[in-house]
C-alpha cells in the first residue's frame, strides 16, 4: 500500500517499519474503515467526542475523584503544552508512559498524541534492565513517569530525561502543566503515521515491539467495539489490565471514549477492590483475564455484580467450565476473545445469542481468518492447524527480523492452534510456539531462562508453561546448579526471589525442578518439547 505522506519531524518510527513486502496484506472491506489522509486518533477520540456530548460528561472515575471529558481534554491539553514548550517535543518523538492506572496516565497518552508523539507503553511492573532494553530499542526523547515509580526508571542503563507525576518538586509535570493554557492545536499527524510502540514478550530475550498507526486506534473501536462489544455513551467500563496492554489500551480508553462512556480505573485491581468498585459505580462493562473470572466465582457476593451487562475476557484461553460457571452464578454470558499486540486488540469473538461456550468465537466484522498447516495451505474444518489473521490492523515489527516469523504469506500467523468447525466457530487447542500465557501475562520462556541464568549457582535452565488450574499456566523451569549447590526447597525459593527482584514479578516460576542436564540436539539447541514430556511423566 502507499502510506500517505508523513506529519513526523522525527522519522524514526517509519525509517524502522519493516519493508512493506514483509507487511500482512490489510482488509478495508468493512464499511467505517476508510479513514482520511489526515488523522490524529486523540483528536478523533476526545475533542470529537466533547463536541457530540459536551464537557460536563463525567469520563474517569477513581475512588476519591471523577475527571470529566473537558477535564480530560484540558488537562491533555497542557500537558500537549508542556511537551512542545517545556521539553522541545516534535512530531515522531517517541515518549516513554510509565504509571499505573490513574486519569493523569490517561492524560499523559492524549497530551503525547495530540502533539503528534509516539506512546512508548510501558508496564509499571518492570524493572530496570527491561526498561532499559525498551529505551535501546524506542530510543524516547523523555519519559513521563509516576513519582511513585521513578526508581527503577531512574536505575535503568541510559540517560534517558524524566519527568515526574504526581511528585513534590516545583518541575513536576503537573504543576507545570497547570501553567499552560487549555487550549491546543493537536497535530495533523497522517492516519498511518506511528503513534503507539507496544511491547510484546518475544521468543528470545529481546522483546519485540510493535508498531501502530493512528487509524489502528480507531479501527479496533469500529471492528470489535461496534460490532461485537457494541458499548453505548450510559455504560461505565472497568478492568483489570494495565492500560500499557493493549488490551487495556482498547477496553479502558478506546472504546468507552469512541462512544462518549466513563471509566473506572483502578491503580491496585484485586477482587476485592474490582468487586467494590462495581458496586460503588454501577459498572456495566467489564475487561478481565480467565483468572479474574475464576477469582469472581469463588466469591459468595455474586449480587454485587448485579450492574453488569458485559464481560469481556481475553488475554489468555476461557475454559468452557469457567464460562458455565460465572453464567450460572451470575446470569451473565462472558464474551470470549482472541486478540494480540500484534494486531492491536481483538480480531476473533462472540457476544449473546452467537456465544458457543468453550469456543473463542466467529471471526470479528472487518477481519478474515483461516486454519493454515505447517506450509501454509488452508486445512479442511475440523482439522487442527495454525491460526492466521488479517483484518484492517496487522504486525509491524520494530526494526526487527522477526518480522518474517510472524507474518507469512499476507497472514498474521499468531502462534495459536485451532480448529474451526462447519459454522466458522473457532475452537482453542494451545499456543504453537514458546510463549507461556499465565493468568494473562505473555511471558518468553526465554526471557525467564535469561533472569535465571545470571544467579551465580546457575548453570543453565530451560522454562516451559504447565497447566494450572487457576492461572490457565504457570512458568516452570528446570535448572541445573553448578557443583556443590544442593537442589532443595531453599534454593527454589531463593531463585524465585532472585527472578523477582531482576524481571517483573509475574514471569517468576512459580514451579521448579532441578536437574542434571537439560536435553539439547546435536547442534546444540535446546529441545524445551523434551522438558515437557519429562515434567507431563511425574
């Protein structure tokens, strides 16, 4: 396809695309898709959306305050201030977010795109030698930080400028930003300029991110969100993802805001706290991870939940039994979802009288998929094979060659095995390839095996998923210690400590085994399948 012509100063992001012949082919064939030339998807988002409903609609609740859309559209558009005036931003700049769920967050991703900045998402669960690999590989002009997380940032490996939110200091973004005007003249950046890099954990230790136009933001409120999901301006969303997950990007901000909703964000989202929220703002909409829902029907206070109309589940796998079991507790049918960073937000689903317990769902209005085997030929329905996608949103790669992996033949290849029946229904068998999916977390195996290998009584590990019965899987490694070192419980819990204290807590391994030697082929490479069968033999 020919992009359109860039609004970027800082060329960076489309210099990094990878070659278009290396692109998925892209669907446009769903009537709303045809965006113009000129789009900046903050614009399309919120000043659209206060011209419709006005500013005194209420947008982001917290416990203690709710901001409305004139709020929000004030307080992004200072902060658009602050980063041209303050700190010199120019369109294509890449900024690093790194905070929890809080409406300044929310504030912080407008005032970026609105003065034509590239979101450089970020987990407020990582650490510095993560961080540190995302800023080699987005190289940001700043980062916006909460000042409550500024010491894993301010400890990564680079000279990167931060500004703190929330903090004490005269400089603190939001005392400057109550300086600035409130009104802003947001960039006219191209519908297919870069505007957001996310995160995915990779199959080695180097994360791979992806790269998303303006348009994709739209496109997945006029493909899921409308026609699955199917929100309106009275629903109040709430959910447990981080709004760095695209998963949250989309359910806590893309689609409640396309329609003129509000939001529940919750910084801590246990149970407890998710219940109550619901209960305390009627909430009608609900994002959540298969663990979220397992947690909710062991509770005896299922009439709390009584306001809910919609329950979204991605993020990993939603067993048929979970499923029948939150309907009979709470008369509510989940809508199952398959989505990826990768292609943005979710491409496979099914809402009411479609839903199928125990399958993903139909292929979502405005994408395509088929059940392809190893050589890329499609298969019969009923027969297992891998998953391939395409639709209007698909994956680029940051200067990555792993481009080529993903991507084959014009199809979004997503590391899943399905099988689809004589109905278009798509039916989940398991991941395809190394990635662990734990209660929601993509997690490398790699990634955990490169934590491990730096504690000094480990020789080497090998780390598989395993199935769990709360968590979908948990990461499980097998490690050989050098000589000497005994393998015991304390040396487990030592390990898992040490993992993490160094990645983020949730790709810990929450199971160990030590051993002799791990299983490796003639040349060398490790055979984790081997690590699999041994641990499915115990």
């Amino acid at each position: 396809m020919m992009l359109t012509p860039s609004a970027h100063k800082d060329t960076f992001c489309r210099d990094n695309l990878p070659p278009e012949a290396d692109w998925p082919d892209l669907v446009f064939d769903l009537a709303g898709l045809n965006y113009p030339d000129r789009l900046n998807c903050a614009s399309a988002l919120l000043d659209a959306t206060v011209a419709v409903h006005g500013r005194a609609r209420p947008c982001l609740h917290t416990e203690s305050e709710t901001w409305t859309y004139g709020d929000l559209l004030d307080r992004a558009n200072q902060i658009a201030h602050v980063l041209t005036d303050d700190y010199g931003l120019v369109p294509g700049n890449r900024v690093l977010l790194r905070a929890p769920n809080t409406p300044w967050l929310v504030a912080c991703w407008f005032g970026v795109v609105k003065a034509g900045g590239v979101v450089v998402t970020t987990m407020p669960l990582l650490r510095a030698p993560e961080l540190t690999k995302l800023i080699e590989l987005t190289r940001p002009a700043l980062a916006l930080c909460d000042h409550r997380l500024l010491d894993e940032l301010s400890a990564a490996d680079t000279a990167l400028p931060i500004a703190s939110v929330g903090g004490p200091g005269d400089d603190d973004l939001i005392r400057r930003a109550a300086a600035k005007p409130v009104a802003y003249t947001d960039v006219r950046t191209g519908a297919d300029d870069v505007v957001l890099l996310a995160p995915t954990s990779g199959t080695t230790g180097m994360p791979k991110v992806a790269m998303h136009f303006h348009r994709d933001v739209l496109a997945i409120a006029d493909t899921f969100s409308a026609h699955v999901l199917r929100p309106h301006g009275a629903d109040v969303f709430i959910g447990t993802p981080p709004l760095a997950f695209t998963f949250g990007l989309g359910g806590l901000v893309t689609f409640p805001l396309s329609v003129g909703a509000s939001v529940v964000l919750l910084e801590r989202p246990d149970p407890d706290a998710l219940v109550a929220a619901i209960e305390k703002f009627s909430v009608t909409v609900l994002f959540t991870a298969p663990t979220a829902y397992k947690s909710l029907i062991k509770r005896d206070d299922p009439e709390r939940l009584k306001s809910l109309r919609r329950c979204v589940s991605a993020g990993e796998h939603l067993p048929e039994a979970v499923f029948d079991r939150f309907h009979e507790r709470t008369g509510l049918q989940i809508i199952n979802g398959l989505g990826g960073t990768e292609l943005l937000h979710v491409f496979i689903s099914a809402a009411d009288d479609d839903i199928r317990a125990g399958s993903t769902g139909r292929v979502v209005p405005g994408f395509r998929a088929e059940i392809q085997d190893d050589d890329g030929n499609p298969v019969p329905d009923g027969t297992p094979g891998r998953l391939a996608v395409q639709g209007p949103t698909g994956c680029r790669y940051l200067a990555d060659s792993r481009q080529r992996q993903y991507v084959r033949n014009g199809w979004n290849m997503t590391g899943d095995t399905y099988t689809r029946d004589a109905d278009g229904y798509f039916w989940y068998h398991a991941r395809s390839d190394d990635m662990i999916v734990s209660a929601g977390y993509n997690i490398g195996a790699p990634e955990v095996e490169a934590v491990l290998d730096q504690h000094p009584d480990v020789v080497e590990s090998a780390v598989i998923g395993v199935p769990d019965e709360d968590r979908g899987m948990i990461v499980h490694a097998a490690v050989v210690l050098r000589p000497g070192v005994a393998g015991d419980a304390a040396k487990a819990r030592e390990l898992q400590d040490f993992a993490k204290s160094t990645a983020a807590p949730y790709k810990y391994p929450r199971s160990i085994e030590f051993v002799d030697s791990l299983p490796r082929n003639p040349s060398g490479k490790l055979q984790r399948f081997k690590v699999r069968e041994n641990w499915g033999t115990r």
